[in-house]
C-alpha cells in the first residue's frame, strides 16, 4: 500500500478538525454546556459579542471578558440573579425585543462597568429601583415600548449619577409622579412615550437641567388631557434644548395651546415626528409663536390636512426663523393645496429650506423670489425633472442670488448641460449637489458660477468624464458611476471620490497637485463576496468542463437509446436529397424536358434477401419465360432497377437512391425478418424517399412483397412510416407452396403495372 502524501494527510486533519468544531458549537455560535446552559460565542476581536436573534430562552454562557453583549430579539423571559454573574468589565447590554417579564433584584449587581443598558420592547410590567442600585457607571438607559403604568417608588435611578441618556415610557404610562425622577439631574437626551398619560404631577421633570434634546410623545394629552401636556411642556422647555414632539395630530386652534408654555420659555428649536395638522392649527401655532425666537423649525413624516391657507397668521412676527426643515411631507389633497404667495412674512426670513422627499416636482418661481434670504435649498429625492428645474431656478440673475449650496440630489434629471446653465446664474453658489440623478453623458463643456466649490454627481450613470467639470473645483464625488478612467486637469482639487467605478488604473496624479484626499476604494477585502468563477478560475473551468463532459456523455447515451442520432442523420439525408431532387426538377422545367421514366419499378431490399430477388424477381420480371401462360401483354418484359446494379458508381447513395425512384413508376419493398433485424437503416430510407415523392399517393405506388408472414406489429414503432404504409396498402405474401406462385407473380405484376392497364 502507497503511503499517504502530505496533501492527504492535511487534508485528513482539516477534516478531523471541521468535525470536532461541529461537535461542540453549531455553526450559529449556539451551543449547550454541561449544565444545560446555552452559550453564545459569537464575540469578534473587541469583544463584542453578538448574540442576538440566537432563539436564546435563557440569558446565555458568555465569556466573561466580553465588553458588549447583544442578546436583542430571542426569548428569554426571565434574567436570573446569577446569570450575568462575573461580568464585572461589561460596558453594554443589550435585552431588547425578548418578551422579558422578571428580572431578578440582584440580576445586574456584579455590572458595575455598565455604560449602557436597553431594556426596550419587553413585557416589564412593574420596574424594579433594585436593578439599577449597583449600576454606578450607567450613563444610557432605556426604558421605552414595556407594559408599566408608572415608574414606581423608591425613586428608580436614585443611584444613577452618571446617567445622560434616558427612556422611559409606553403605551401604558399613565402616571408621572414628583420624585419619579430623583437623582437625575443632568442629562444630553430624554425621551419619554407618554401617549396614554392621564396624570402628571407639575414638576416631576423640572429638576433635570442642563438638558439636551428632548423627545416627547403626547398623542393622549394633547388631544385630550390639555393641562398634562402643558405641564409636561413647561417642565423641560429651555431655550437651548431642542423640543421634538412625536405622534401628535392637531387639528383645532384649540389643539396647539400646550405649546405656549414652550412659547413663554422661549424655545428656539422645534421639531414634529409624524404630525398631522390641518390649516386651522398651523395659524394656531404661527399665533403662538408670534414673536417667539425659534430659529430652527422641523418636521418630520407629516400629513398636511388643508389646503395650505396660512395667510391669516401674516401679522405674526417670525424673523428669528432661520432654518426651516421638512421630510416626508404629505398633502392630503394636493390638487387644492394653496400657493405659499402668501406666506411672505414668513419666507422672506429663511436662510436654510429643506424639502425631502415629498414628491415636489415643482417649486414655482414666484415662490423661489419669496426666498430673498435663502442660501441653503435641499430638494433632494423628490420629483423635479430638467423642465421644472428651469421654473424653480426662474432663470434672472435676482432670484435666490444668495443661494451658496443647491441640493437636488435623487431627483429623475437627465441632462447636466440643463442644470449647468441654470446655476450660472447663481453668482455665489459654492456646492452643488446633483448625486444619483440620471445623468448619462457630459457635454464637452459647461458654463458654471464662478463660485462653485464642491460638486457632487456621484450616483448617476456617467461613463465618461469631459472638460465640462469646472476647474474651480475643490471636492469632486463622482463614486459610484460607471467610469472606466478620468484624466481631467483640476488644477485646486483637493478631495477627490472615485469609490465604486470601474477603474482598472489609478487617475495620473499630476493632474491635480492640489489633491490631499482620494477615495477609490472598492470594499473591504473582507467583505468582498467574490463568486466562485473569480476565485477558483481554473478549478471552475475544471469543474464546469468535466460536468459538461459528463452531461455530454449522459446526453450522447440517451440520445443513443432513442435512436437520435439515427433521425439525425436521416433529416439530413433527406433534406440534402430533397435538394437535389428540386435542383434536377428545376433542371427539367428549364429544359423542358419530362422525367425520364426509365424503370418499371424500383427494388429496396436488404442484402440478405438479395438471393430471392436475384433468383426469383428478376428472372421471373425481366425475362418471362415463355412458359407462363397468359396474354403476351401481360408477359412483356418489366425493368427494374437494383441498387446493386443500376446505382452510378460515385455518386452518394442517397442521390442515388432519389433519382432511382424519381425514375421508377413504382417502388417494390420487399419484406423481411431481415429487415427488422439488419437492414432497417436502408429500408427506411428508401422508405422515406418513397414518402418524399408520394406522399399522399403513397398507397398506389408502393408495393410491399412479404417473404414471410409478418404483422404490422413485428415491425419497430420508430418504423411508423412502414407501419403506416403496412396499414394502408395491400401486402403480397410469398407463397411457400409452389403451385401457388404463378398466382403471385400475376399479381405482383398486375401491381407493377397498375395504371398502364386502366389506357
Ligand atoms: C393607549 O391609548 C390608545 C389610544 O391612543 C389606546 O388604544 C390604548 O388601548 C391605550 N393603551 C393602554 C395600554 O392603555
Ligand atoms: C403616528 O401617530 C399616530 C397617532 O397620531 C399613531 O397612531 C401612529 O402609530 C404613529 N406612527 C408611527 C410610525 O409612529
Ligand atoms: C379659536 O377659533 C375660534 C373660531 O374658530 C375663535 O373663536 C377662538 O377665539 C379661537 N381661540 C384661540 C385660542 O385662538
Ligand atoms: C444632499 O442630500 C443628500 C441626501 O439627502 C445628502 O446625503 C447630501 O449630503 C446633501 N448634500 C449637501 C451638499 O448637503
Ligand atoms: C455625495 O452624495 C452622496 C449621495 O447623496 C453622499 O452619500 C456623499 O456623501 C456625497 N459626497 C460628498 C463628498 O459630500
């Protein structure tokens, strides 16, 4: 026996190795300990431990150097006092989204390096001050989407002083009492979900200061329950705390007085997440913040339910506002919604307008001579097309003269000579943002402001890049188009984006000798899913040619066992005859000349019958002996034609065998055992030629001799053209009994001559 090579032998270990690591860690990173604990060990070099959507029921066996666990969305239902035991380093933990009904009071007691905690999305229907009493480091904490109804008492984050974020609340938070917040007295964001508040005692937030941005959702209070949203309002408005309130549906002028407590602080920043407010409340909150400094106002995912008739607010004072961001707006009924003409008073202030995605396809150009003061538009990923571009940009050299950066990034534009000419009339433009549009091609050159800085066109469908880039450019994005190479000159270019082109060589760099930055990278090496056919090339076309082959093979055999090969050759056989035939049938018509008949009949028989037909059909048709009896027309003489004697010598078979029986009046098949077994390719083409030029008339100029009894059954079904030719012609049988010969060769001969005998 050989021994076996290295190769083998590493090959043998690799093999060994895979089936002990299936043994003991299912390739999820799942697996069991002895004590019937699962673990998760699915941490990466910083020890960051991703164990989430692992089915887990319990908290798993983690290793307990882990500085991040992220167990969000299994099932575990309960955490133990000592499940989390020993995880003394632990920064982050991650619950959230496992129906988490009961944590044990001491379940979190050995974190004491825990920065962040995200309890959200459970089924934790009374919270617990004990699980956070040893928790010194926490500065994140959240709350959010669990079944309580109120905080509860002792004061929960009591010993929380490095708390800065915190998230509390759901839909079943009814109650906010003084206290609830004790100890938490400084933080960079708050949210709190209180759809459903019915009580809320004056203060309960009012301690906590300096505050970041507040997130509030008061759906219930504000509908319903007026004095608990002002309450709620009153305590965290400060002038330099950014107000975002979520879910709230305005409609009355009623609806939108909480908001005056807001306005008595003075708030500068406000912002709405999924609003949706009707005309009447829109003046309503422009008449309370009359005079009020709000420089920043946003809303995000809102439902306008009016027509957009703001004018009745025109008296209010709104020149600190400054920045005015919307995304995801929705009209209701579009086709009434007013123009913005008059909203002048509040326009004319602006200096930054964002419009994103909202389905805009035009901004009319009298609203765009409203904007005097606007230097920042952001249109991006709405509808506006190279023809309401123009209207938009109006096209004189006064509207928005003060704009510096444009942005229409996703929107369906086509040409980039259309959106150049338009923004060199905006003299202080500075960054032009036109990135996934559907620009194609580059005009040879452009006009652009003198001004313009930064372009981005990245996304789009370039191919190739021309003079028409401007050289006053400082930052160039054209990631992600279809470019094979760039050679413009950009003399001040300092950032260029080249990132996910289809480069195959690096830009010369003497082209920009300003260049400080240049991103061409693909993906990360490791994140690149190459195919198998990049990869292993030659081990794929191995592969590929061997199934091939194989395929091949498989294909050739069962093409063999039906017989394909054999049809093959037959069409083309008869489709090269029939050629022929139609050449020698032209050749005729153009001579004008008749086929030349020149044979009785013609004989197709196999090699093995030749015996008969050379002893007996010949002598007996070709020379009548006097012997026979009967009229001397009946005994006249018949010629026949034989492949063996009358075939042109070389010429192809086939073409002989075509003008044979072009030549002959009839054809005579004899029939044999034989034939099935041996001879069949012959037979059936002469069978076939005998199809091609009698096809209907089959029947009358073919004559079958059997030499031996022979049902239509005998015969191969792929033969279905003898079959057919069995079922619809009379057969003469050879008889083995002398006397009854003459009988059969009367009438083989009244067959051969048929016709003749009818004249
Ligand atoms: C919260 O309020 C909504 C209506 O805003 C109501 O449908 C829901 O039942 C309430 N949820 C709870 C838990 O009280
Ligand atoms: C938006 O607010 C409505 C209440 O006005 C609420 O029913 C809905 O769930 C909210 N949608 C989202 C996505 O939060
Ligand atoms: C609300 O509007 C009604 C008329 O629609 C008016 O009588 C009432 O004074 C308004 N209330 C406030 C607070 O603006
Ligand atoms: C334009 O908008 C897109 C998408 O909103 C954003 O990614 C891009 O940074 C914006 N460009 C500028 C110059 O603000
Ligand atoms: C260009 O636009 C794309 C898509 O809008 C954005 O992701 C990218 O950051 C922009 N490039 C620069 C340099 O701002």
């Amino acid at each position: 026996m050989r021994r076996p090579t290295s190769c083998q032998l590493a090959l043998l270990l690799l093999f060994l190795n895979l089936c002990r690591g299936q043994g003991s860690d299912s390739g999820d990173g799942r697996s069991d300990s002895g004590d019937g604990r699962s673990s998760c060990h699915r941490c990466d070099s910083h020890l960051s431990c991703n164990c989430s959507h692992g089915g887990f029921t319990h908290i798993p066996v983690v290793t307990d150097r882990a500085l991040t666990i992220d167990l969000s969305c299994n099932a575990i239902a309960t955490v133990m006092d000592d499940d989390l035991m020993g995880h003394t380093r632990l920064r982050a933990l991650d619950l959230h989204g496992n129906g988490l009904a009961a944590i044990q009071p001491s379940a979190f007691d050995s974190l004491w390096s825990l920065e962040e905690l995200d309890l959200s999305d459970n089924q934790l229907a009374a919270l617990n001050y004990r699980w956070f009493r040893k928790l010194e480091a926490l500065q994140q904490l959240n709350l959010l989407s669990n079944p309580y109804s109120c905080l509860g008492s002792p004061p929960l984050f009591q010993g929380l002083i490095q708390l800065r974020r915190l998230a509390f609340g759901g839909p079943a938070l009814e109650e906010l009492r003084r206290g609830d917040l004790s100890g938490v007295t400084q933080l960079e964001e708050l949210t709190v979900h209180a759809n459903n508040l019915t009580r809320y005692e004056s203060g309960t937030l009012a301690d906590i200061w300096p505050l970041g941005r507040v997130t509030l959702s008061l759906h219930g209070p504000f509908l319903t329950n007026m004095p608990v949203a002002s309450a709620v309002l009153g305590d965290v408005s400060y002038p330099e705390t950014p107000i975002t309130l979520e879910d709230l549906h305005l409609i009355g002028n009623w609806s939108v007085q909480p908001l005056r407590e807001s306005a008595r602080k003075r708030i500068r920043h406000l912002s709405f997440r999924n609003l949706s407010v009707s005309d009447e409340a829109v003046v309503s909150l422009l008449v309370v913040v009359d005079g009020v400094p709000i420089t920043y106002l946003s809303v995000d995912g809102i439902t306008l339910t009016g027509e957009g008739r703001w004018e009745k607010a025109s008296y209010t004072d709104q020149r600190s506002i400054d920045e005015f961001f919307a995304q995801d707006v929705v009209v209701l009924d579009v086709f009434k919604f007013f123009s913005l003409l008059d909203l002048k008073f509040l326009l004319q202030y602006l200096r930054r307008v964002s419009v994103i995605n909202s389905k805009v396809f035009v901004m009319p150009c009298i609203t765009s001579k409203l904007l005097v003061n606007l230097q920042y538009l952001d249109l991006s990923d709405n509808l506006l097309t190279d023809l309401t571009l123009v209207e938009t940009l109006c096209g004189d050299h006064e509207t928005l003269k003060e704009l510096r950066v444009l942005n229409i990034s996703g929107n369906p534009l086509k040409s980039l000579s259309t959106v150049s000419r338009l923004v060199t009339k905006l003299s202080k433009l500075t960054h032009l943002d036109v990135s996934r549009t559907g620009y194609i091609s580059m005009p040879p050159s452009c006009p652009w402001p003198s001004t313009l800085r930064h372009l981005n066109i990245s996304g789009a469908k370039l191919t190739t890049t021309t003079p028409c880039l401007p050289a006053t450019l400082e930052v160039l994005d054209l990631s992600n188009n279809n470019l094979r190479g760039f050679t413009q000159h950009l003399p001040v270019l300092r950032e260029l984006h080249l990132s996910g082109n289809k480069f195959l060589s690096l830009p010369p760099g003497q082209l920009f000798p300003n260049l400080q930055t240049l991103t061409i990278h693909g993906e990360p090496v490791g994140r690149v899913h190459l195919s198998i056919v990049t990869c292993h090339r030659v081990l794929f076309v191995s592969v590929s040619c061997g199934l091939v082959l194989v395929v091949g093979v498989l294909l050739g055999v069962f093409l063999w066992r039906l017989h394909a090969f054999w049809y093959l050759k037959m069409t083309w056989a008869w489709l090269k005859a029939k050629h022929s035939s139609r050449c020698r049938q032209r050749h005729r018509v153009i001579e004008g000349s008749e086929a030349l008949l020149s044979f009785d009949a013609f004989v197709s028989y196999s090699e093995r019958d030749a015996g008969w037909v050379e002893n007996f059909l010949v002598p007996e048709l070709e020379e009548p002996s006097e012997s026979d009896s009967g009229d001397p027309r009946t005994l006249r003489s018949l010629t026949l034609c034989l492949h063996k004697r009358d075939f042109l010598p070389g010429h192809w078979i086939v073409d002989n065998i075509m003008s044979a029986m072009e030549r002959s009046r009839r054809t005579v098949f004899i029939l044999s055992e034989n034939f099935v077994q041996s001879d069949w390719c012959r037979y059936e083409l002469d069978f076939s030629h005998f199809w091609l030029f009698d096809g209907h008339a089959g029947g009358e100029a073919a004559i079958l001799v059997l030499l031996e009894p022979l049902s239509k059954d005998d015969v191969p079904k792929r033969f279905y053209k003898l079959r057919k030719l069995m079922s619809s012609t009379t057969y003469l049988e050879w008889p083995r009994e002398e006397e009854r010969r003459p009988e059969f060769w009367r009438s083989l001969r009244k067959a051969l001559r048929g016709g003749d005998e009818d004249d």
